[in-house]
C-alpha cells in the first residue's frame, strides 16, 4: 500500500511541474505576443538612394551599453553605407511604454549634447522633420563640414529607435532622407499608444 501512496504522490508532483511550466509558458508568450521579431522592423535599404546597400552581415545584436546598463529586453541594429558616408537604424523594445518612455526622457539630452569639435545639434533647415507618429521623438544634426551627422531619437509605444546618418547633401536629397523618416514612422505606427 505505501508503495501505491508514493506513486501517487510523486503523479501530484508531476502534475504540479506540468502545471508550473505550463503557466510560466503561457506568461512568457502572453507577454510577448503582439510583437513581432525585431528585425522585421528595420528598414531597408530600398528606401536609400542608388549606391547605398545594407550591411551584408544583416541585422546585428545592439552593442552592449557600458557598464552591463542594458534594460531593453529585445535589440537589433543594421548598418547601410555608399562609398562616402553610412547611416545605423537600432531598435529596442521595452517591457513597456513607460520604461520606454523613462528611456527616451533620460537619454536625449545626452544623445544631442554639444559636441565641442562639431558644434550643437540643431534642426536641418533642409529638413525640418516631423514625426506625426511617434509618442516622443528628437530629429536634430550637427554642421561638420562637407556633411551634416544627424539623428533621429524616437519612442514608439515600447520601443525606442535611434536611427544614425551621414547625410552627404550631393548624395541624398532631403526627401530623399524623409522617405527614410517616414517609412520607419510607418514601420512602428502599430505600437504606438
């Protein structure tokens, strides 16, 4: 008999595990549904100019921050390049838009500090971008000469976007550059608040 008791008790713990991992399965694709993976996200590099072209080694894993200070739970980033200038799009998601949006708040007075030897970022009269769709977003660039290295900083919903440019005014027209601006507000219009 205490046999019998003992198969059933170790059935109870079993069926206590099955139920355990079942439940933290559940949670963890609960939480992540309605995302798709990262990378889907990017842009392309269709959008650029004739001679740009996406990095052949594709969507990378974002470069830690120093330190070990990462708190997004997902991240990527492509390179483009022409032969004079690249350009860099990284996304990260957050578990949520207020942990994005504390991101955004304590980051873009950093991003667009005064570089000494280049100057402050300030607004393209190229190009005064406006986002229609991101909850928070900061386009500005700095003069170094012949170019002008510009930064698009934005939140959508849980996710943060900075996207990176050389923009060489020979080789890219400013709609050509708000092509690029707007098709990423389209990539994230869904995730929004």
């Amino acid at each position: 008999m205490e046999k019998m008791e003992l198969a059933c008790s170790d059935g109870e713990v079993s069926m206590k595990r099955l139920f355990a991992f079942l439940l933290i399965t559940f949670f963890i694709t609960a939480c992540s549904l309605g995302y798709p993976p990262i990378e889907e996200l990017l842009i392309d590099d269709t959008l650029f100019p004739q001679g740009w072209n996406a990095s052949s080694e594709g969507p990378q894993v974002s470069p830690s921050a120093p330190f070990g200070g990462i708190r997004s739970i997902d991240r990527t980033m492509l390179s483009f390049d022409n032969t004079l200038v690249g350009a860099t799009e990284q996304i990260e998601r957050f578990r949520n838009s207020q942990e994005a949006s504390n991101e955004f708040v304590n980051n873009r007075d950093f991003l667009f500090r005064e570089i000494p030897t280049v100057g402050p970022y300030l607004v393209p009269e190229e190009l005064p971008y406006q986002s229609s769709v991101a909850d928070r977003y900061y386009f500005a660039c700095t003069r170094p000469f012949p170019l002008l290295g510009c930064m698009y900083f934005a939140q959508y919903g849980p996710y943060i976007i900075q996207f990176h440019i050389g923009w060489d005014l020979d080789s890219m027209s400013a709609n050509d550059l708000e092509k690029i601006l707007n098709a990423i507000d389209e990539n994230m219009h869904p995730y929004t608040e």
